[in-house]
C-alpha cells in the first residue's frame, strides 16, 4: 500500500535504504488517520462531546460556544483525527476553566474517536511492556493493512510498529524459544 509505493520511490532512497522510516511513517498515519473536511467539524465535536461522561447536550452546547471563538485558519482545509481530539480537549478546558479533572477525558474522547471512525479502530491491547507509558497491542497498519504487534499508549490512540520483534512473532526464530502464555495458570499467579 503507501510503505510500498515510497519504497519504489527512488527519490526517497539513498541507495537501497530508505530515508523514510516505514516505522516512523506508520506510526504518523496511526495517529493521524482518518483526515476529513474542517467543514462539519463543529458537528463532529458535538457528536464527540454528547457521547462523554458528565457532559450533557446542553453542557456541549456551551463548550461548542468556545469553538465559535476560536480562529482556525484559512488556509487548512483537512484535519487529523489527533487534531479533532486536541480540539476536543482544549474546549473542554476553556469551558471549565482547569486542565484536570476527575474524569478522564484524555481516555474518553480517544474512545469516543474510535467509536464514531473518527480516529484508527482501537487496538487490541493484551499486555503491559514494562516500559514506562507502553501497552502491548495488535493494530491493522495503515500503511500496509496487515495486523502486527505494536507498542501504543494507553488509549491506543499513539502507537508504533514492533517491527523489530518479527522474527519472534512470526516464528522464523527457532535457535530459542519464546511465547506467549495463552492461560493464566502459566504465568503461576492463580
């Protein structure tokens, strides 16, 4: 799909390598997929709004008045699905004049996003990596359509290709074994 159309583009390789890390680009596109018209957005975000805890229509019908002042610019035609959350984010703050709340709205409207197809379909989170902010999950790659093992935060919203763990997903790895437990009683906690 697009990794494998900049690949043949020889105006982005030096040599055999590319100067485009499919990763990096793949990573982009999740966060940022799907992209649509700025006319309509005032609608996307209400539909966003009505569907998040302790936001009731007429509350939403207040944040949208925040929208009305805010400028956005002439010149952009298109938004990304991790704009309209910002956006989201940033009414809801103006609106009720903080930045933290008890509810999770960071959560909630990626959610929410995913629901509605305004945003990547979530991921199928399975695991902890034990890194700081990092969650194990299988994501359909929009650059190349396939399911692969992915690192993404935990709204699965942000993500970014495992690609080098490939050989031990895909079991061409055979010199040493490495699995997934598939029971709890394999992990011996229960």
């Amino acid at each position: 799909m697009i990794v494998d159309t900049l690949q043949q583009d020889r105006g982005l390789n030096i040599g055999k390598k590319s100067i485009l890390s499919t990763d990096e680009l793949d990573s982009l596109l999740y966060s940022r997929l799907p992209y649509f018209s700025i006319y309509g957005l005032k609608e996307k975000i209400y539909q966003i709004l009505i569907l998040l805890p302790g936001i009731t229509s007429s509350k939403a019908d207040e944040i949208l008045g925040y929208f009305d002042q805010i400028s956005l610019s002439k010149s952009q035609y298109v938004m990304s699905a991790n704009q309209l959350q910002d956006i989201c984010k940033a009414l809801i703050c103006l609106s009720e004049m903080q930045t933290t709340f008890s509810i999770d709205y960071h959560w909630h409207i990626s959610l929410t996003c995913q629901k509605l197809g305004f945003a990547m379909p979530a991921p199928i989170i399975f695991a902890d990596t034990n890194w700081v902010k990092d969650e194990f999950g299988f994501v359909v790659n929009p650059g190349t359509g396939r399911l692969e093992l992915w690192r993404v935060d935990y709204t699965g919203s942000i993500g970014y290709p495992m690609s080098i763990w490939k050989e031990w997903v895909n079991g061409t790895r055979t010199d040493l074994k490495w699995g997934i437990y598939i029971k709890p009683t394999e992990y011996g906690q229960v």
